[in-house]
C-alpha cells in the first residue's frame, strides 16, 4: 500500500510507504510519472517509511529508475525517514547519494526546508 501527493506551494512531493509488491509496481510507477509532470525543477522529495516493510529484492531493482527519473525533472534533495537501519541501507543500494535517511519526519523536514 503506498500513497504520492504533489504539494506545489512546497514543491515536493510527498511518498507514504507500508509496502509495495511486484503486482503494485506497475501502478507505483504510473502514479510516480504523472506526479513528475507537476512539479517545478528544484522540488524536493519525502518518503515515510516509518510503517513500511522492506522491499523485496525485484521491487528495488524495479523501483530504482525513478530516482534518476527525479534528477531529470529537477530534484535538488530527497528524504526518507525510517527506524529501520536496514531500510536505510536498502534506500542507499537503491538510490545511492540522491536520499538522505533520518529517524524522525522533523529532521528530515528540516533538512528538506534548509
């Protein structure tokens, strides 16, 4: 179950993760290119995993092409919060040094809003 909301007065966009499965890519990723022909270059990104559950191996792999697809439309910074040390290294794998990993939605607002 995800969720990905366009904010334009912020222009960031806005990811909630619980989980994504193989049969949910498609749409992910649907929904993902059509938020990206709203924002303006120089938006920002947040992604809460704070309820999610680790990818599987295939969905990363999957879902690995949108970060560069957010270079190309102008990302300047990207935020995952998450307890979880392990999401963490899995966003890492995944998006290399476009996300910066937080524990609490505070800091990484924070340093969105820097």
């Amino acid at each position: 179950m995800f969720k990905i909301e366009y904010f334009p007065a912020e222009n960031r966009v806005v990811c909630t993760v619980e989980s994504i499965t193989m049969d949910e890519v498609e749409a992910y990723r649907k929904e993902y290119t059509a938020i990206m022909t709203k924002v303006k270059p120089g938006f920002t990104g947040l992604t809460d995993l704070s309820k999610g559950k680790l990818f599987t191996q295939e969905v990363a792999v999957a879902l690995a092409p949108t970060g560069e697809e957010s270079m190309a439309k102008g990302l300047t910074k990207w935020a995952y919060y998450t307890g979880s040390a392990v999401s963490k290294m899995q966003m890492k794998r995944m998006f290399g040094d476009i996300v910066v990993s937080f524990e609490k939605l505070e800091d990484a607002e924070a340093y969105l809003n820097s």
